[in-house]
C-alpha cells in the first residue's frame, strides 16, 4: 500500500525504514530459481561489468558500477555547477545561499548549491544499487543514458535573446529548426525548465539538451528563464514566465531573426517538474485572460506537463529518500520559494484553487515518472482536468524524476517521440 503525506505532516509519523518497492514487473510474482550457473534474467552487457567480470555467467558486481558511476556522475554535476554558475554570472541571476552577483560573475555557485547538485546525483547512483536484483544495470542506463546516439540531429539553431529593459524575464534561448518554414511556420513551444524554483537555467546543458531534441522534430522551442528563490520569493517565477509568454504574443514584424519562422499563433507551453508546474499556471493565466474579456480567445492551446507536482499535495512517500528528488529536499525547495504556507493554496501555485478551476484549460498531455515522489500528483492532476472537462492524456515512464535532464536514455528517447507525436498531432504539422 502506498504511503503519502503533505507538507505539514510530522517526519516521525513516517516509516522511512519500509522498504522501496520493487519494479512492477516483479510485484506480481517471485522470479523462478536458476540453475547454478544460468544466465540471470537481468544480465546486463558485458561492458557494463568490466569491473567484476560476471556480466555474462552472473549478477553484476553493484559496488564495481556503482562506484564508477558515481564517478561520472560526479564530473558530470562539476560541469552542471560549473554550466549554472556561468550562465548566472553572464545573466545577473543569484542562487541560493546569498552568494550574490560578485561570485555568479566569477562563474561559482555557493556551497548549498554544490552540496544539492551532488546530493541528487549520487542518489541517482544509490537508485541503481538499491534496485540491482529487479532494475538491472541494462534498465538503469536504460532510463538515463549511453542508450540511443543522434537522439536529436544537427539541424537546430540555438540563439540567445537578450534581456530587454522593459522585459521581467532575464533572458531566453530559442531553439529553431534549420532549413526552410512551412507556409504557416514551426509551431512554437515555449518550455519552462525545471528546479525547483531555485536551481537550473534555461542555458544549462540539461534543458538545452531537452529542447533542443524537440525542436529537431520541427518546432521552435523557446525556452524561458525566470529569476530564481530564495533571493526572488513566490510569486515571481511564475510572472516572470507570464511576462515572457506576452512579450511574444506582442511580438509582430519586428520580431528577431530567430523567430522569423515560427508561427506565434501556434503556442503550446512545455514544461519539467517546477517548470510544469509555472508552464500550467501560465496556462491558467492565459484562460483567465478570456474569461474576463482581456482577450478574445486563447494564446496557449497545449500542455506539456513532466512529473508535475504541486507544494502541499499528497506525495508517494514509497520515496521519501527519493531519486533526484527526495521529501526533504522538496521541503527546502518548497520553504525557499514560498513566502508562507499560505502561498500553497493561491492559484500562482496551484491552478486548482482558481475560482474558476480548472474548466476551459487548454488540452494536456502528462508524462509521469514510475520512481517519483510526484507520481500521485501527476495522476491526481490528469483526473482533474478530465473531470473539468480538458481533454488530458498521460503516460507512465519506468524512470525517476527528472528524467528528462538524461538526453541520451532510452526512456527518456521514448518520452521525446511521445511528446513529439502529441504536439505534431495537436498543431497537424
């Protein structure tokens, strides 16, 4: 039986000793005995166990490739901090721990953000050692990389638009398909990049990878930053990406050369974790817009929600210790963006509350992760706008939160072809 509880709920009342569950695959069942010297069903390639040796006749020696892959993961988060602290310093932005702009400037980070980047990596490395008899080592690059080469090809153009004066948001990145437009353009995506509202930017190499793999399936991507908590409380993310969304809708002839080919009345906002969460406010915004007479109809008309998940929902605390993302690490997120509980239950924070709920939301699709304390919430939130009426699909992915951020796993290959056909059929490219 799954274990939820909010925000408010007391730490002691949570049995964090119970074990995680395993794979679905091996809920059903006990796997059948071996014979001594079979093959094990999770057998992974040979390559991936040079350290042990027993990738062909036996299981996987967990601590050989745990090891190793804590230390790609390692360099891979020292690039991550070191893309963030760049790009912070080149846009003016402060993270968290009060660094400031003197060390942004410098391309450093504080030492919370380091000490977070590499806490959720190496629980990354723990999912893989933790799960070894029912996800094997295949299942896990599976999920998160070394899985399918050229997932996007070299046809995407990427240009940074700069910040205006007039303009909240610091700046954006625009992913946009080479070659020549259709008649009526590339249908424009605007993606919202995930973390939790502290960390992550729309310049680092996870979420440039994500958009850009999109855009290779013929949409322009912009993808939008917004400025970060603690320094910048609630409500600001989300009116820095409302800011950004009319500041294209405002957009005419004058428009940069990069956007000359997208189609700005095709409009679906995309977005990961804390991103899905602004990209759906956003969608909300825009609704509310018609319903007061603001604007005669709709500018946003698709949402792409990954692992969505809103501060004070219920959570599956099956992963308290979480993957990536854990139920303490969510709580720091979630006290460094608020200003006070009160803020859980505006509508900026959760679209559910709005009075007018959730009737006339653009159409959805949700992509929800199997190992995820968000889990619940995304199939919460699908039943939601279905039962107000907004035509909603979604999709569960064996992988863990933040999937997305791994461009070359096969899972995460297999979420890009889904979002693809969604949008392709939303927009009849």
């Amino acid at each position: 039986m799954k274990r939820h509880a909010t925000r408010g709920g007391s730490a002691a009342n949570i049995n964090k000793a119970a074990e995680t569950p395993h794979h679905k695959a091996s809920e059903s069942q006990e796997s059948p005995p071996r014979a001594e010297g079979a093959a094990s069903p999770h057998t992974p390639r040979p390559w991936c166990c040079c350290c042990c040796g027993k990738g062909l006749v036996g299981r996987c020696c967990r601590w050989g490739c745990a090891a190793a892959g804590i230390g790609v993961l390692v360099l891979i988060g020292a690039a991550v901090v070191a893309a963030v602290g760049e790009s912070e310093g080149r846009h003016g932005l402060q993270g968290v721990g009060g660094a400031g702009g003197a060390a942004a400037a410098a391309g450093g980070v504080s030492v919370p953000v380091l000490a977070k980047v590499l806490d959720c990596l190496l629980r990354v490395a723990w999912f893989a050692m933790r799960h070894h008899d029912t996800v094997s080592v295949v299942d896990f690059v599976d999920m998160v990389g070394a899985g399918t080469p050229h997932m996007f090809p070299d046809k995407v153009e990427i240009v940074d638009i700069p910040a205006q004066e007039d303009y909240t948001v610091p700046a954006m990145r625009v992913f946009a398909p080479k070659g020549t437009p259709p008649s009526a353009g590339f249908p424009t995506v605007v993606y919202i990049h995930g973390g939790g509202f502290v960390l992550g930017s729309a310049f680092a190499a996870d979420s440039s990878g994500f958009a850009e793999a999109v855009s290779s399936h013929g949409f322009v991507v912009i993808s939008v930053e917004y400025r970060k908590a603690p320094r910048f409380k609630f409500p600001t993310a989300a009116y820095d990406a409302d800011h950004a969304i009319l500041w294209l809708k405002s957009l005419r002839e004058d428009r940069p050369a990069i956007l000359s080919g997208a189609d700005l009345s095709r409009v679906a906002v995309m977005g990961d974790s804390a991103g899905a969460l602004l990209s759906t406010v956003s969608a909300m915004v825009d609704r509310d817009r018609v319903l007061s007479k603001e604007q005669e109809k709709p500018y946003i008309t698709f949402q792409v929600l990954a692992y969505v998940g809103f501060p004070g929902w219920d959570c599956n605390m099956d992963y308290y210790n979480g993957y990536l993302l854990s139920y303490p690490l969510l709580r720091w997120f979630c006290e460094s963006y608020e200003r006070t509980l009160a803020d859980e239950t505006d509508p900026l924070m959760n679209p559910t509350y709005s009075p007018n709920g959730l009737r006339y939301m653009p159409p959805a699709f949700l992509l929800i992760s199997e190992y995820d304390l968000f889990g619940i919430q995304g199939h919460k939130y699908s039943s939601m706008l279905s039962a107000a009426g907004v035509p909603v699909s979604h999709k569960d992915y064996p992988a863990i939160h933040g999937f997305l951020a791994f461009p070359y796993g096969n899972v995460t290959y297999t979420a890009i072809q889904d979002i693809a056909q969604q949008l392709t059929t939303r927009f009849a490219v």
